[in-house]
C-alpha cells in the first residue's frame, strides 16, 4: 500500500515503514526500515483528530486499498 501524506507532498510504501505512530505534537509519524529517517505523514490540531486519523489508517491497511490519503482535520 502506498500512504500519501495530508498535505500530498509525499508518499510512502508500507513495505518500507517499520512503525507508524502519534506524537506528542499530534503528527502522524512513519519511521522507514533500517534506516533512523521519519516522514511526517500528517499533522493534526487535536489528539482527538490525530487518533481519528490514525484509526482511518488502520482500517485502511486491514482493507483491499493500494493507496490511502491521510485525512484532513
């Protein structure tokens, strides 16, 4: 699956992503495999609208989809 970020300005292809999470500032992080780089996949107002998002992308990871657009606030 390929996951193009909130602004779509860049994507990345979860076989190269070894973990995805919020951070404290209420972005939604990927780090990439072997490699200590980070791509901001989206930035969120609340925490509330960060795990709403996060959730969106799980759901699409479970799915079918070969392309998710991280969502907007």
């Amino acid at each position: 699956m390929i996951i193009v970020s909130k602004d779509k300005t860049s994507i990345a292809n979860m076989e190269h992503i070894s973990s995805i999470y919020v951070a404290g500032d209420y972005s939604i992080k990927a780090n990439m495999n072997g490699n200590v780089s980070m791509i901001k996949l989206g930035m969120y107002g609340t925490q509330k609208a960060a795990e709403y998002a996060f959730q969106f992308l799980l759901e699409s990871l479970s799915g079918n989809d070969k392309i998710c657009y991280m969502p907007q606030d």
